[in-house]
C-alpha cells in the first residue's frame, strides 16, 4: 500500500505542482509577450549644433535608434546591441557577433522604462562604431539594431550594410569642408539635402530613416 507520506508519492506530486507552475508561466509569458510590441528604427544622419554669434559645431556622422511602444503596456528596456548578420568578429580575444552600445556619460539609466506609447531615441558615433569593428568586416555585410527588454523579448530594427557607415563618414568630411569654405547649409550638395532638417539631441540633422522590423 502506497501512502501520502511515501517519498514516490510526494515526488509525484512535487513533480505535477512544478509541470503545473511551468506550464502556467509559459502560458503567461506568452501573453505578455503577444501584449508587448515595440517598433524599432534607425536612421544614419549628419548632425551639427549653430550659435548665435558664433557659427556651426562641425558635423558628425551618426546613427540613431529609436523605439515606439505600441504594444498595450509599458515595458523596462534591458539594453541596446549591434547584432551582425550571420558573422562573428574578434573583439578583445573574443569571437561574437554582438557589440554593446554603451553610454560612458550614463545620459539614460538601464532598465529604462517605456510607457505605452512613448518613443525611446539615442545615438551612436558611427567614428565610434568604426574604430571598434575596424577591417574585420567587408563592406556588404549586414548588421542591425536589437532592443532587449528585462523579460527577455528582443526587438529587431531593419538591417543595414556596413558600408553605409564609411559613406556616412565621407558625407561628414564633404559638409565640414563645406562649412570651413563658409557656405551656409541651403547650399550642401545634393548627398546632404536628401530629406528634411530635424531637431535631435539639441542640434539639427539630416536624415535617412529605415523603418521595416516591429
């Protein structure tokens, strides 16, 4: 006769109780998970600052993400990576294929949260970007952003080819001579006029913006 207090039988329960508890979770995270949704995008720009009196701030060359909550609830951003594509590079004797987008300056705190409808920006150098990954990938390799958040839901921005960051390097060259030859803005080449000017991080930009991955 088995009874309550024999070692198999409270095995057996403690074993139905944790299949119990582990079904009803993944049934939950799956719920939470379908409530969650963030759009991620990127946009490669040029961004300058102008003081009155004084004159324009060089250019700089960098790529800025930004993610909209449109899911149903606010969720708490973990951390921002650079995912390669189907590559693995060494990095400080390390084979990976992700690259941490750190703020040394500690400008946003992680986890950041997000209420339901508000819009999270950064930006990135892309010198800074450059300088990390150097020759160790070829030009038409592909990375993108991924936007993790503290349940483990990863969000994914479009991909983009490594050599756009070279070609944002030059268009930054091109408009800096501009301005060191003293011409105005309304006079950029065409490469710089491509779309409209925008307020970003207290300067303005020019932009291009890819937006195809929820």
């Amino acid at each position: 006769m088995v009874t309550w207090d024999d070692p198999r039988v409270i095995v057996a329960i403690y074993a139905a109780i944790v299949g119990s508890l582990s079904l009803g979770w993944n049934i939950i995270n799956h719920i939470v998970n379908k409530s969650r949704k963030l759009k991620v995008i990127y946009k490669h720009q040029q961004v300058f600052n102008h003081i009155m009196g004084v004159g324009f701030s060089p250019f700089t060359a960098i790529l800025s993400i930004e993610a909209t909550n449109f899911g149903n609830e606010g969720l708490h951003i973990k951390d921002i990576i650079i995912k390669l594509y189907n590559k693995k590079i060494k990095l400080m004797g390390i084979k990976t294929s992700e690259l941490a987008c750190c703020d040394p300056a500690g400008r946003i705190k992680y986890p950041y949260f997000l209420s339901k409808g508000e819009v999270f920006k950064d930006i990135i150098s892309v010198r800074d970007i450059l300088k990390n990954i150097d020759d160790k990938l070829l030009p038409d390799d592909k990375m993108y952003f991924v936007i993790q958040d503290t349940l483990g839901k990863k969000y994914k921005s479009s991909k983009f080819r490594y050599r756009i960051l070279f070609e944002e390097l030059a268009k930054e060259k091109e408009a800096n001579e501009l301005l060191n030859n003293g011409r105005s803005l309304p006079h950029a080449p065409a490469s710089l006029r491509r779309s409209s000017v925008t307020s970003i991080s207290g300067g303005q930009s020019l932009r291009n913006t890819h937006q195809d991955i929820k």
